[in-house]
C-alpha cells in the first residue's frame, strides 16, 4: 500500500465521507423505499449542521486570514473549504439523482410525487382549495426591487424567488429591465408533503413547494406579467455561539442572546435551484452580498430535503422498517422495585433493544420513595416532552433535595434547555450550568436513600443522552449500579461542576478533562508493553468520532509494537488504517443502519483478563480537553461479557459495515463468511436471552 500524503485524513473531509455513508443507505435497494427517503432527509439534515459549525469554523480561520494546518491536519484553511465544495457539489448531484431512483421506484409501488405542472382537473381544485385555506395564511412574501435593505434570510429556511416579466413598457422604471423579483418564505410549520386524495389505488403526493407554484397568480394578483417563475433558493448562516463578556447577565440571558445573534451572524453557503435564470441569481448574489469565500452551490428543484425524514407513511408498512418492540432485561423486573433490584447486582440496559422504561420507572420511584433524600442529575438532550423532566419535578414536590446539571450549549438544543431551565427553576430545583470554558456531556445520575444501615447510594452512567426519543433510534449503554465507590466518584463529579477549582482524585471513574487522556494513554501503554514481551495484546474501541490526532498517534504506537487494533467508528476517523509501518495492525470499519449508533466502549486485552468501560466520551479533542465526561469500568462478569458479545457481533458486520481504508471509498466489508446484520444480530442476541 502506498504511505498517504498525511498521517492523518482531514477531520472535515472524513465527516463528508461519513454523510456519503448515510447516503449510501438511501441508495441501497435492499432498505425499505419510504426508509430510502427518510435517509436522504437525515443526509440533508446532517449537510445543514455541518456547514453552520465545521465548515463556519473553517472559514473563520480564512477570514482572519490564519492557514489552519497546524489544526486541520496538515491542509490550508483555504483550499479545505475549496475541497469541502468540491465534495459538496459531487454528494449534492449524487442525493438529486438517487432521488430520481427513489420517485421512479415510488411510482412502481402506486406512489406518485407530482409538481405544478402535473396535475389534474379533479386535483386541481382540491390544491387551490388547500392553498387559499392552509398555505396562503402562512406565507411570507417579500417585493425585492424597491427595497432599500434586502431583507435578512432565515438559517436554512426554504424560499422560493419569484422572477416575473412584466408586460408594458411603463412598468421599465420601477422594475430591474421589466423584471420584478419578490420572495416567498415557506415557513416550517406548513407541512412540505401535501398528500392528494387517493385515486384508483394510487397515492399521489404534492411539495407544498409546487402547491404554490400552481397558485402564483393568486399571490401576484395586483401585477400583470408575461411569464412567471419561482425556484428554490437557501442561507445557511454560521452557528457559532459568540458570548458577550456583560457581567450584569446571567449565564441563561448570555445564552439567550447568542442563539438570537444566530439569526443574523454570516452566511456560509447559499444554495439555489440550478435551473434558475442567470438575471435572477445575479440579482439575488448582489443584493445579499455573497463573497467569493462563501460557499455557492448549485442544486436541484428542492432543498431542505431534511423534510424528507418525515415523509408521510401512507398506511404503507411493508415500505418502512419493521418495529421492534424493545425487549427487557434478563432477570431485571419493570413491575418490582428497580432501586430494589439494583441494591442485589448491577443492570446493564441496551437500548433501543431492550426498554429504556427502566431509565424512567427509575426516577419515578426515586421520586416517590420516601427514604430518597437526594436526586442528581446531568442533562444534555432532553425529550420534547420528556419524562425524565417531569420526574425530576415530582420529585421536587415531594420535598426531595434535586440538582440538576443542565448543559445550556448543547448545540441546536439551547432553547429548549433554557425552557427546561427556567421551568425547573420555578419548580425549586437546584441548577448548576456548568463550568467557564468547559461543555458538560457526561450522562450520570446519582440518589442517596436513607437506609438502616446508613446512606445508600444509586445510580446509573451511560453513553446516551437521558431523552426517550431519541432512545427509540440511538443505541446506547446505560449502567445501574449501587458500587458504593463508583457512585462515591459520581457525586465527586457533581461537586466539581460546583468546586471547579478543586480536582478530584478517582480510582475507578475516567474523567475528563483531567484524566481522560493520560489513563487511556497508560492503558494502550500496558497493551504495548504485553504485546513486546510476546503476549497477546489488543485494544477494541466503539466510538461515534476519533479525531484527537495525539490518541490517533498513541494507537500508531500500538500497532507498530504488535498490538492488534480494531475499531467500530460511525462519524469521522482521521486514523487512517492498513498502512505499512505505521498502522498495519489497525482495522476499523463504521456500521451505519436503521439506528444511529452512540455507545463510546473501550476493551483492553489486558494479558487475559479484559479490562472494559463505557463513557460518554469520543476521542476527539473537544471531550478529552474541553468537556466534562465520564468513563465507567464494567465490573459485572455477566455484563462485561455482553458488552464483549456485542462489540464482537458489530465487528463481524458484513451487511452494514464499510472499511476505513486510505482509499476513502466507503468500501461494504465483504469478508466471505456468514452473513451479519449486527443491528438486528445484537437484537436476537438479546431475545435468545429472554426466552432462555
């Protein structure tokens, strides 16, 4: 194999591969058609949040006018964000024609996705009808000529530019020569798929994009045109929090205002519909003053193909993955106390295989248990309408002492946990924010219970975040345990959010950001040193991003001193593996299926005696050095073996798994053996259990 030009692959470039991975599910004909779309709406989805953070912060360094190498893996800052354009406009025109595929296939299926031009007589007054009575109320529209200041466009919000070609040479003066141009801001609320009535069996569908391109000349009524057109153009603004220094404001209102700056901070990429007129973008990219830095790509008749996650289900089961009905665990009762079962032997819940019941059915005893004195709790995603909150209050009511740590940054969930904040403010529960220059994202809980014998002490720490929704789609690991001395270090965690200036010692926890790095260091450390002196040595690592360039290096260290190392990476990897004299004895691969796998596992060979932990942290620069997390040892025999059954089930993945190779070509695994589907592997693993 020839040594690549870096011993490390860009972490940006990396990412775009990862999303190629997501697209590649909306092209493989073997996923379900409607799951098809719904995959090219989370690639459309994940291109969005890339552009507002990575490629923002990219080019911040471009416009300081910095190079960036020492951080971005070797490459200058500037042609990165020619490269990521470049890739950018290739994965655009690659989702445009998958889409193609899928509308065709849809259309086998008696499933038809029609625009303006396709409709009907007996369709047409039902369009009208939907128009004058749910569109028409909700839009925006905006005349452009005349204005003084254009006006300022939502973040990823869908417009249409409206070119008409007036008639009359009257109309010259008032108008860009006799064109008038006009907006028309689709807002979010309005449903994007308007589904006809059904006919003869076939289901047709309609972009509420075209319902009002057939019903432009109700909007326009006051002009007389020619022609008029409306194509599909999109901002997307950069998504950095920038935080005022006002020492008269709380950390909630410095948070508040960020997010609101958001609204007007600098555009990174605009987005339009190829096939708009050449006079109509010029005008726009004038009047919006988009630069040349800025990325301009061109794209197909439809964006903000986010929407396609939620495209409707039409009755249609057999076009959609089958439900799962989340199992429970062996010998672990949802109708028997879990603080209960919990004080006997530790608990290790997988979801969404097994019932994240036992998460909430947890904190609802808690809650209720009069011999429960305190509640602690950190919290980064929360469910819209989450259960995890609304224990946590009754809690509260019932004279519980509850603190909760609540992460006003978590990205793109600030204003709902500023909502969350304010209502347990009201509510007398305790909050900490965290600590300047540090995002908390560590998932811990921790309860203290009077007991007979003294205080008693449970808990549980987990890879996910504590949200019921997202549990029915992420999978993730989620200890319970009463180990006394885990849950001592737990609370330890909790007094240094309120102490930061003093560092705690842990035997058992790992924790960022002043262990993490140096106790997994010693721990790849041990492994080398076995593996010189003959033993058998290995590191197996589930992570969902590896950027950290000093770990990357530490596990090129492993390998050349024999350490085999496998890896399991959903997202980004900037170790490139299978390179002779530098990584030969690495192998990683990254599993992308109907759930999004989020568990972090580290195992270590250990001469023998495998030493195992979970944690809710990545290796990647942000969670070893500027986050708080927590790494957890698994001491359980019986769960330490189910976490090694489940690693080794994802690792023999032939099905779903791609090679991180140098080649960067998202190559399947092909490994001629039996085939494994390790998603729905790891779910019969656990069922066999049940039943036995």
């Amino acid at each position: 194999m020839i040594k690549p030009k870096n011993d490390y692959i860009n972490r940006e470039i990396s990412w775009l591969h990862f999303n190629d991975r997501v697209l590649q599910e909306s092209a493989d004909k073997d996923v379900p058609l409607i799951e098809r779309l719904r995959f090219l709406g989370i690639f459309s989805n994940n291109l969005d949040e890339f552009f507002k953070v990575r490629y923002a912060t990219v080019k911040r360094i471009v416009d300081v006018g910095k190079s960036g190498k020492s951080v971005l893996g070797g490459e200058k800052a500037k042609d990165l964000l020619e490269e990521i354009t470049k890739n950018v406009i290739q994965l655009q025109a690659k989702s445009g024609k998958i889409l193609q595929q899928i509308e065709k296939e849809l259309a086998t299926e008696h499933i038809y996705i029609i625009d303006e031009g396709e409709v009907n007589e007996s369709q047409a007054a039902f369009v009208k009808d939907y128009f004058l009575k749910e569109v028409n109320p909700e839009l925006i529209t905006i005349i452009l000529n005349n204005l003084n200041e254009f006006p300022t466009l939502k973040d990823t919000a869908a417009y249409l530019a409206v070119r008409m070609v007036l008639k009359g040479d009257d109309k010259l003066e008032i108008t860009e020569n006799g064109m008038q141009y006009a907006l028309i801001e689709i807002p979010k609320r309005l449903q994007r798929f308007v589904v006809l009535s059904e006919d003869n069996g076939k289901n047709y569908i309609m972009m509420v994009d075209d319902v009002i391109r057939f019903c432009l000349d109700q909007i326009f009524t006051m002009f007389e045109f020619d022609d008029i057109s409306a194509h599909m153009i999109k901002i997307t603004r950069d998504a950095e929090l920038d935080m005022d220094n006002d020492l008269s404001k709380s950390f909630i209102d410095k948070i508040s205002s960020s997010v609101e700056h958001r609204k007007i901070s600098d555009p990174v990429r605009f987005v339009y519909d190829k096939g708009i007129k050449m006079d109509t973008l010029r005008f726009l990219k004038g009047k919006m003053n988009i630069e040349e830095t800025d990325s301009v790509i061109p794209g197909g008749r439809y964006h903000n193909r986010r929407d396609y996650m939620g495209f409707p289900s039409l009755g249609r089961s057999d076009l959609q993955y089958k439900k799962i009905k989340p199992l429970l665990v062996e010998d672990f009762h949802l109708n028997e106390s879990i603080l209960g079962q919990i004080a006997v032997k530790d608990y290790m819940v997988y979801t969404p295989y097994q019932n994240y019941s036992y998460v909430v059915n947890f904190l609802k005893e808690a809650a209720l248990d009069p011999q429960v004195k305190k509640i602690k709790l950190t919290i980064y995603r929360l469910a819209n309408n989450s259960q995890i909150a609304a224990a946590l209050i009754n809690a509260a009511k019932n004279g519980k002492e509850v603190t909760v740590q609540i992460e006003l940054q978590a990205r793109f969930d600030e204003q709902a946990n500023i909502k969350y904040a304010n209502q347990f403010q009201e509510e007398g529960i305790k909050l900490i924010f965290g600590i300047p220059g540090l995002k908390v994202h560590t998932k811990v809980c921790f309860i203290e219970r009077e007991e007979e014998n003294g205080i008693k002490r449970y808990g549980f720490i987990s890879t996910g975040n504590f949200n019921e929704s997202t549990a029915k789609i992420y999978t993730d690991y989620t200890l319970f345990t009463a180990h006394d001395a885990i849950l001592k270090e737990v609370n330890k965690v909790f007094d240094f959010f309120e102490v930061p200036y003093k560092i705690n010692k842990y035997k058992h926890l790992i924790v960022s950001p002043h262990y993490t790095k140096n106790v997994f260091s010693k721990l790849i450390d041990n492994e080398i040193a076995n593996a010189l002196v003959g033993k058998d040595a290995f590191i197996k690592i589930k992570m969902n991003s590896f950027t950290s360039y000093k770990m990357v290096d530490k596990l090129y260290e492993a390998s050349r001193a024999g350490v085999k190392v496998q890896l399991i990476i959903r997202g980004i990897c900037c170790l490139i593996p299978g390179v002779e004299g530098m990584s030969e004895n690495i192998e990683a691969i990254s599993v992308v299926d109907k759930f999004l796998e989020h568990p972090r596992v580290f195992i270590f060979g250990n001469d023998g005696n495998p030493k195992v932990y979970i944690s809710s942290a990545d290796w990647m620069t942000r969670n070893l050095d500027y986050r708080v997390e927590v790494g957890c040892p698994i001491y359980d025999k019986d769960i330490k073996q189910e976490v090694l059954d489940t690693f080794q089930i994802s690792w023999d993945d032939n099905i779903k798994a791609r090679v991180f190779s140098s080649k960067h070509d998202n190559a399947y695994k092909d490994d001629n053996k039996a085939k494994v589907r390790s998603q729905f592997a790891i779910y019969d693993y656990y069922k066999k259990k049940v039943e036995a």
